[in-house]
C-alpha cells in the first residue's frame, strides 16, 4: 500500500472515530486571562451542559414552569440543504477541535491546526484510556452516530438499578424518548443503492455467520438522503461525509429538538461559549458556578459568578466528574459522597477499519448506520456490533465495525493538585473478557480474506464515558447527589459503566426523563 493511500486510510478511520490526539487541553487554553469585567446573576435553576441529560432537563422544567439558565462551552452549529457548519472527517480544520491542535494521527503528524477554535472534539487524557467529548449546543448528539437502542428488559435488570423499574422505563420513559428523536430505519431505496453496498455486505455476511440481524433506528429523517441521491443537495449522508455533524440536516439532535422545545416556551436561556471553570456551595448553602465567557479562540472576556437554588451537572460524563471532584479536593463542596469518581466503564468500546478482499467496499460509502447484530441471550456478556460508513476516501477496500457491550472492569478518576483536574485511571487489560467475545464476533462476520484493524488497542479510548458519580453511590435515581440539597447529576455520570449492550445516548436520556418527572413532583417548590 503506498504512503498516500496508508495516509487516506488512516485519516479516514480517524475521522469516523475520533482517533485523534489533541494537543493543548481546554482548562490550559482557556485560562488564558487577562483584566475582564466580573458580574454576578442569580437564577432559580443552572444546568450545566446541553447534551441528552440537560436537554431533557431544559425542556421538562420548562414545561413545569420552572426557568433556567443552560451553560454551554461550545457554539450553536446550524444546518440546512448544502451548510458547510461542520467540518469534514476527510479533511479536517479548526473547527473539529476544542482548543486544542492534532498532534498526529495514528502517529503520522498533521499540521495546520495551531489555530484554537471552540470546536467539536475534545480528547480528556487518562492513565491507560483516553475519553473523547464533544462540545457546542446539543453536545455528544451532534458527532454521534445516531444509533438509538433500547436494552432488553434482562440485560438492562442484570446491569442497572433494580429501582428504575424497567416496566415502566419501557411503557413511558424509552418511548419519550423515540417520540421526541423522531426515529426511523434506514428505508430499503437507500440501502439498495450504490453508496450503501458497505451495508448490505455486512447484512450478507451476519446473516452468513448465523447472528442477529436488524436495522438501527436512528435519529434521522432519512428522506435528505434520499433527496440527495435524486441531486437536490450534495452529498453528506450517501458519501458518509457525516460523522463530525451532518451538514444538510435531517438529523433529529438534541439541540433541534430538546433544545429548540425548551428555548420555544421562553423559559429557556442557553448561554453558548460559556466554560464553567468552578462549582462551589456558597455560605447560604446556594449553588456557585464560576463562569469563563470565552471567545472562540479561548480568550476570556468575561468572567460571571452565579448562584442558584438548584444546580444540574449534565456536562458530559468527564466534565461533570471532573468540576465535582476538584470542587471537593478544595473543600468547595465539602462532604461529597466517597465514591465520587468511582464506577467508571467504557461501555466496551471496540472501533475496527474492516479491510475486506473477498469483496470490494467501493467509495464513497453510503452512512451513517444501517445494521446492527445484537447478542444479548448472555447478560454477562451481551454486545452489539453495527457496520458505519468512512468518510470520503479512496477506494481502500474498508470500511468501520464499532462494537460495544456490557462491561465488567471499572476505572476511578484520581485528583491531581498540579494540574487542578482529576485524571481517569484505567486497568490495563480491562475489559478483555467482553473484547475477546467482541472480537471473535467481528472477525466471524468480516469473513476469512478480511483483516480487522483494532484500532481500540492502537489508541486505547472511548466515545462512551459512563460513571463517576454513579446511581446508588454517589447519587439516587433522580441525580440527587447524597447529602447535597439541590445539586443534581444528570448525564453520563449518574450510569454505572455500561448502559446494557446499548451506546448509551436512549439510556441516559430515558433516565434523565424519569428523574426530571420526580424532581418537578417532589423538589420543585421547596429545594428550587
């Protein structure tokens, strides 16, 4: 294989799965000061992050009556037939990073990124993982792929709190959640056409191996992609130019539709380039945010204190763990439950470049996700792996399977004084039992004249950060954190680890619905 097409190759498996590794962190970027003026406000509630828990929260306190204000570090990224918000997987620029520049790509140095930018992605580095985040209003919904799963009622009792009661998450809280997602399936005119021939070949060779097979729903009028075949718009879902946001639209992500709900009853403030550097419990016992408004090169313009009755942590599993753990190693929260930081999982995370000889991918291919093969008779070790589309490239004969799973290994994040963070410690090896059933899957699938690329153990990390401040550890069902009146966790780390063979973006959210029905019932009035 020639230097170029290697070169192709690997930027384009980096592109559909964030394999990058960023330079200059965010708290480092952002820091940069200089004399700005500083400003208090109050506020009845603040919800931190505006991704799938505080989206949720957003829109259902709104409905309540109950005001808020959203503080989001990113920046709104618009869409409609032929944007150009987002940027491209295959060609990357400022725009794909949070301010931060690549370093290199598996190894391989890509330049001309020096320039900061409020951007998409952020790499949080850990000993033995690292997590990839995302920014801007709508959080991780605007980079995921859209896969949409419900676990099974065993699967989801074997892994979860008994107490959520999956009858009624499976009568009420899963269904608001597909109503408000708008899920559909890939239609078969998509799927037979040429761009999709990736899909029907996975379909074809899981079918071959004798496993599970069923279309994904996903978030996503699929009628844009028909239109694009039809030349009514140019390409961004059938050449797979979608997996750093979908430029055309179409892709019902939480800033479309919990967002643009809760900011339509006019209860809603959503505060874009807004960095939360603090937390603290001020002297009356309210909530302090300490706020860094940024520009969209990470220069500090402003700075904001502001107090609250009620407090929502929903930015994103690393940074809610991360501003909660530094708040309690400086005695600004004192008394934080003990296992804050604990129970940490990947969700079994496995990302591999499916190079296939026996037949022939073609370029561009068709995305985001089509198929899935579900294994989930065994609780202990149920997994689901999906074929998803590489973003425009040569003709390399590859494509992606992504896997995950219930995992068993935990990690804990570790506070450290010189950097003023807490840092994820990850067990070397972890996860093996469920990456060798993982494995062992996907290479029956790709079939015998394939090679997988596992570029999970070239670059170990995940797109799927769950814990930290887990259920029944350090919060109750409803994100109450233990002993803290009106502080509140609702987002990737209120969930043990593993969100039951299922990407957790359905879970979190569904999760996030019942907690906000029990907060409006028994805290709203008298805690806010």
């Amino acid at each position: 294989m020639s230097a170029i097409s290697r070169r192709s190759m690997l930027a384009g498996a980096a592109g559909a799965t964030g394999l990058t590794v960023l330079g200059t962190s965010s708290r480092a970027s952002a820091s940069r000061r200089r004399r700005v003026p500083v400003t208090r406000e109050e506020h009845r509630v603040v919800i931190v992050g505006s991704g799938f828990g505080g989206g949720v929260t957003a829109l259902r306190f709104a409905q309540a009556g109950i005001p808020s204000l959203v503080l989001e570090r990113g920046v709104r990224w618009p869409t409609g037939p032929n944007a150009e918000t987002f940027p491209h997987a295959s060609s990357p620029d400022k725009r794909m990073f949070w301010l931060g520049s690549p370093v290199s790509i598996f190894g391989i140095p890509v330049p001309g990124f020096e320039a900061p930018y409020t951007g998409l992605l952020e790499q949080v580095s850990g000993n033995g993982m690292d997590i990839i985040c995302a920014s801007g209003v709508g959080g991780g919904s605007l980079v995921y792929q859209g896969m949409t799963l419900q676990p099974s009622e065993d699967v989801f009792n074997a892994t979860m709190p008994q107490g959520l009661d999956y009858a009624r998450m499976n009568s009420e809280y899963y269904p608001r959640v597909a109503r408000m997602l708008r899920l559909q399936t890939a239609p078969d005119e998509l799927v037979n056409s040429k761009t999709y021939k990736p899909a029907r070949i996975f379909a074809r060779n899981v079918g071959l191996s004798g496993y599970d097979l069923s279309k994904i729903p996903m978030p996503i009028d699929w009628s844009f992609a028909l239109r694009e075949l039809n030349g009514e718009m140019k390409p961004s879902y059938t050449n797979g130019d979608c997996a750093m946001g979908v430029n055309n639209g179409g892709k019902h992500s939480v800033d479309v539709t919990y967002i643009a709900a809760a900011e339509a009853t006019g209860l809603v403030t959503v505060a874009t380039r807004h960095n939360v550097t603090d937390v603290a419990m001020a002297k009356d016992g309210r909530w302090q945010v300490h706020v860094d408004h940024i520009s969209t090169d990470g220069t500090v313009l402003a700075q904001k204190i502001i107090t609250a009755k009620a407090l929502v942590m929903a930015a994103g599993q690393a940074g809610t763990t991360r501003l909660l753990m530094r708040a309690a190693a400086k005695d600004q929260i004192p008394d934080m439950p003990d296992g804050l930081g604990t129970g940490w999982g990947s969700n079994g995370d496995r990302i591999y470049l499916w190079t296939n000889l026996a037949d022939d991918f073609g370029a561009p291919q068709g995305g985001p996700v089509v198929y899935g093969s579900k294994d989930w008779a065994d609780p202990a070790t149920a997994n689901t792996i999906i074929q998803a589309s590489l973003p425009p490239s040569p003709n390399l004969r590859s494509t992606m399977l992504v896997g995950y799973g219930v995992s068993s290994d935990r990690g804990h994040f570790l506070y450290d004084s010189a950097k003023d963070d807490a840092v994820l410690q990850w067990p070397k090896n972890g996860d093996n039992t469920l990456f060798k059933k993982i494995d062992a899957r996907a290479k029956k699938i790709a079939g015998p004249l394939s090679h997988l690329l596992d570029t999970t153990a070239v670059y170990p990390s995940t797109w799927h950060p769950l814990g930290g401040a887990s259920m029944e550890v350090v919060c109750d069902l409803a994100g109450r954190v233990q002993g803290h009146r009106g502080l509140y966790v609702l987002d990737g780390a209120l969930v043990p680890g593993t969100t039951a063979a299922c990407n957790p973006s359905m879970t979190i959210a569904a999760i996030a619905e019942r907690a906000t029905d029990e907060l409006i019932a028994q805290d709203a009035g008298t805690v806010f």
